[in-house]
C-alpha cells in the first residue's frame, strides 16, 4: 500500500528579520525559491499521484509578508504553527497577522510556547508548552485550536501519550516521509535552502518514498502506540 500525502515544511523566508543561529540560518530559503516551489506544487501532484500540503513553523513574520501572497496567488492554503511566546515580538507574527491569516483561509496551530525540548519538561512544563500556549493562541484567533507541531520535530512515547490525552486531533513532526490524509501522527519534510524543486521533488514523491512512508507508519505504531 502507498501512502499518498507529503507534508512540506518552511521555517522562514528571504533575510531573516533578526538575528538568528546558525544552524537556523539554512532553514531560511529564498523568496525566489519559495516562489518556484509554491508554483511547481500542482505539477508534482499531478506527476505523481500525490497530494501536497504546506505548513509553516515558529511564527517568523516572513510567513506574512512572503509566504501568504504566494498561496494566495496559488490558490492553495497552508498550516502555520506558531510559538505563542513570540506572538507580537519583533521579527515575528503580531496577533493581527494571526487573524489575517485565518480569513485568508489558513489553518493556525500552536508550536508550544517557547521552542523547547518537550521530552524533558515536568508537569509544569507540559501545562506551559501543551495547554497554556493553545489557550494563549485560541483566544488570539478566536476559535479552537487543535493541531500541534513538535519543536525540532523531538519526541518519545510520553510526549505523544501527553497530547493524545489532551486530545490534539493532529500531531505534526519532522521525521521525514509520506503519510496518508486520516493519520494522527503526521511526518513531515523541512525545506531548507539547498533545496531545488526540479531535482528534489522526484525523490520524495516516488514509488519507493511513498512505500517506506506506509512501512514507517506502521512501525511507529508499534513502537509509540499511535
């Protein structure tokens, strides 16, 4: 059986708006790449049988100024997950973004609190990053928010076990990999600045890729329980 959705992931683009870490610094790709990317999108869909979705991590303002008028003018939509402690920080989503975003049509979904390693916190730790960042990020956008992405894509039985109680219908990491559209853990590949559309694309659409996504999935069942 072969899994039929790839989920993309971008971190910032162009110049970031602050100062940032190095290991940062090639998750950030161009503007024109993001541009070629976006536009190539239903080419590769309909190349492979496969159907491709966008999503945006930590918030980064770029994902207002650049990201949205791309998918807009494409006509597709994304999942942006933000990090509720930077929301209305310099180089960063203000609460007004947030809800521009939303009747644009994109989804919002929390990235926990302050972009920490959730396989070490303690309970207060996990109200913080699981319950206070959403109800932080509910109140913003005025509506539910029920999906959540995993900080540096990290995590371990406990970590899942935590969110599937708090009932998140979607949890979304960076393990790379295809995935169906139903699944509850939810793989996805992080974009980085070497990344070139025409070249790439083929490896991780492929027969082969989309085989191992569905061996993968029903070896982390096994292994995390969901």
């Amino acid at each position: 059986m072969l899994t039929n959705s790839l989920y993309i992931t971008f971190h910032g683009i162009g110049e970031p708006a602050i100062s940032i870490e190095k290991d940062e610094a090639r998750y950030f790709v161009s503007e024109k790449v993001y541009k070629e990317i976006i536009l190539s999108l239903t080419e590769i869909e309909d190349t492979y049988g496969i159907k491709i979705h966008v999503t945006f991590d930590d918030g980064n303002i770029s994902d207002l100024q650049c990201g949205l008028p791309a998918l807009v003018d494409a006509g597709r939509t994304a999942a942006f997950f933000v990090l509720a402690g930077r929301i209305d920080e310099r180089g960063y989503l203000h609460s007004s973004d947030l809800r521009t975003l939303l009747d644009a049509g994109m989804m919002i979904g929390t990235h926990g609190y302050d972009h920490v390693d959730w396989r070490v916190l303690d309970d207060k730790g996990r109200q913080r990053e699981f319950v206070e960042a959403r109800d932080r990020i509910s109140q913003i956008i005025g509506r539910p928010v029920q999906d959540i992405g995993l900080p540096f894509g990290r995590f371990d039985r406990n970590v899942l076990s935590h969110l599937k109680a708090l009932e998140y219908r979607r949890v979304y990491t960076s393990a790379r990999g295809t995935t169906t559209p139903g699944s509850w853990f939810c793989p996805r590949t992080s974009i980085t600045c070497d990344f070139d559309p025409k070249r790439d694309f083929a490896a991780l659409c492929s027969r082969q890729a989309r085989l191992k996504g569905w061996l993968l999935a029903h070896a982390r069942k096994v292994k995390y329980g969901h």
